[in-house]
C-alpha cells in the first residue's frame, strides 16, 4: 500500500493532530470513491509509526462530531520495522454529502480528486442530494440544453461560465440544467484543482427495456 502512494483512494498522514482538518479527508473519501488513511507514514512513503492510542480517538471524533452526517470507518493495525502502523478504511457513502469544517469552522462539502481534497462546488453537492431523492427525473430538452449538448458533441468539454454565456441564461439557470443532466448521467464532471469541466458521460445509463416506460421513450 504505501509503494502505491498517495492517489484517489488512498492518504498518508505522520499524525494526526486536528481533528478538523482529518474530518475533511473522512469525508472527502466518503463522498467520492470510499479510501483509506495510513496513520504514522510520511508524504514521502518513510515509515514514523504512532506512539498511542491517541490517534484512533482522534479519528472518532473527527468522523462522529465533525463530519456531518457522521462517517462510520474500521481500522486495522499493522506492525511494520518495529512500528505501529494506523489503517482507517471509509467506504463511500450511501449518506452523502458529508460536511466537513473548513479553515474558519465553516460546514463544507468536499470531494476527493486524485491525491487532493477539494471542496464541491454548489453543482455537485445538489447532485449528491438528488440522487438521495426517490423516483426518476424527467429530461426536457429545450434550447439551453440543445445548444450544450451540441457544443459538447463538437468540443468535448465546457467550463460553467461559458455555458452561460454560450446559451445567454443567469447562473442561477445555468445550474439547475447541468444539475439535471448531471444527475440522469447525460453529462459528467471533470474536476481539476484549478478549473471544473463539463464533458458527455462516458459511460452514459440507459433504462432497461419493458420497464413500464411510455411507449413513445
């Protein structure tokens, strides 16, 4: 695991000493892919080990008090060169969006991507939320949506900004439409530590056939 690095699904941490700021990893992991943290391994791979118990009740409060909802988590120990290595294993979650208290204490959505922990922009979060909401969507196509689905059949991806300049609507808009394709898996996010994307579904879901849907789907 630690040859492996850090990545999507995986984090290093030396020690664990706010709590805040390791509630942000937690849900981070559960709000994305699931991962784990490797409590006592130093960014560059080198084995410090931890001294005490101390770190796993600081994982507890992280995960109980500061994520909200709470994340449950298990955790191994492993014995390494005479060392205490902590495992903390978080699946993803069926309860997201987790909140997490940023710098300031405020309540923030985060979301995993690549080796990094970014906060979730108000499209992704919504997205999150709906897909906890029973029954289906229904997809209007109307000229907001034509003209993005068009541009991205010749361009590939779009940035929000230009998707409201391009289809000339307020932000307000703009979101609700990428929010809705989002959630029907039309269109997908491409999140990148200095810009977010909007690009076709790659692996785009469509509905089972004799499912009850209107003859003229």
């Amino acid at each position: 695991m630690i040859q492996e690095g850090e990545h999507q699904t995986q984090d290093f941490k030396f020690a664990i000493t706010d709590t805040k700021k390791i509630a942000r990893s937690i849900a981070a992991f559960a709000n994305t892919d699931g991962g784990r943290l490797l409590i006592g391994i130093k960014d560059n791979g080198k084995i410090a080990g931890v001294e005490s118990d101390e770190e796993y009740y600081m994982i507890e409060s992280a995960a109980k008090r500061h994520c909200r909802p709470s994340v449950n988590f298990e955790t191994r120990k492993w014995e390494i060169e005479g060392k205490t290595v902590l495992e903390i294993i978080i699946e993803k979650s069926s309860k997201k969006p987790h909140s997490a208290p940023d710098k300031d204490g405020k309540p923030t959505y985060y979301v995993r991507v690549k080796d990094q922990n970014l906060v979730a922009n108000r499209i992704l979060t919504e997205v999150w939320k709906r897909e906890k909401e029973p029954g289906g969507a229904l997809l209007k196509i109307k000229y907001a949506e034509s003209k993005l689905l068009t541009y991205l059949g010749i361009h590939g991806y779009i940035t929000f900004s230009k998707f409201c300049g391009m289809a000339n609507i307020s932000p307000r808009k703009a979101e609700k439409i990428l929010i809705n394709l989002i959630h029907m898996k039309v269109i997908e996010m491409d999140i990148t530590e200095s810009q977010i994307f909007y690009k076709m579904n790659s692996k785009p879901e469509y509905p089972e056939p004799n499912q009850g849907l209107p003859e003229d789907w």
